[in-house]
C-alpha cells in the first residue's frame, strides 16, 4: 500500500513489535519487484498488468500454456505410455485366467 498510515487502525499492527515487523517485510518487499496501490480497486489491476508482464518478460516453468507445448513433448509422452502398456501386458499375461477350463491358474504350454 503506499500510505499504510492511512489504513484503519483496526487493520494495522497494534503493538510495537508488530509494527517494527511490518516495517521490515515493507523494506525487503521495496527492493524486490515493488508497484505501489491506493486503493482496492487499484490494487487488482496493477496484479494482473505485472503479472502478465512477468509471463512475457521472464517465462519460465509453469507459464507455458498447454496449448503450446512443443509436440516433441507428446511424442516422448507417448513412447512411455506404449512402453509401459508392453510392461503391464507382459506382466498380465503371466497371470491369465484358462476361461475355458474355468480355472485361475497361469497358462503353460498354449
């Protein structure tokens, strides 16, 4: 906020060591990436103006929409799938149900 001392006293810190807190995160916050807002309604907007700023300015992990993720992505996703379908039929086959003897013991010699 840019005049905190204008904030209800109800919605500050009362005590002293409160105050001496707030202080200190308002220093550390000011030499990190800092917009100032005066009201509710300002607040809002400078949020989403900087934070469409950071996507287009700095993009990194997790600001990539899923619509754009390169196809080779796709491509590696799927050969791990097809891979892990190939393990998991394998693994079924050991433990096959003979239907038509009606018994659930594992198929040899067929």
């Amino acid at each position: 906020m840019k005049s905190p001392e204008r904030s209800p006293s109800d919605r500050t810190e009362q005590s002293a060591d409160g105050k001496a807190a707030l202080e200190a995160f308002r220093e550390l916050a000011q030499k990190k990436m800092c917009k100032f807002w005066t009201s509710p309604k300002d607040l809002g907007g400078i949020v989403s103006r900087s934070l469409i700023k950071q996507i287009k300015t700095r993009p990194g992990v997790g600001w990539v929409r899923a619509d754009l993720v390169p196809s080779e992505f796709s491509a590696i996703e799927t050969l791990q799938l097809k891979r892990d379908g190939r393990r998991l039929a394998r693994k079924i086959g050991g433990i096959a149900i003979d239907a038509t003897e009606g018994r659930g013991e594992p198929l040899t010699g067929r």
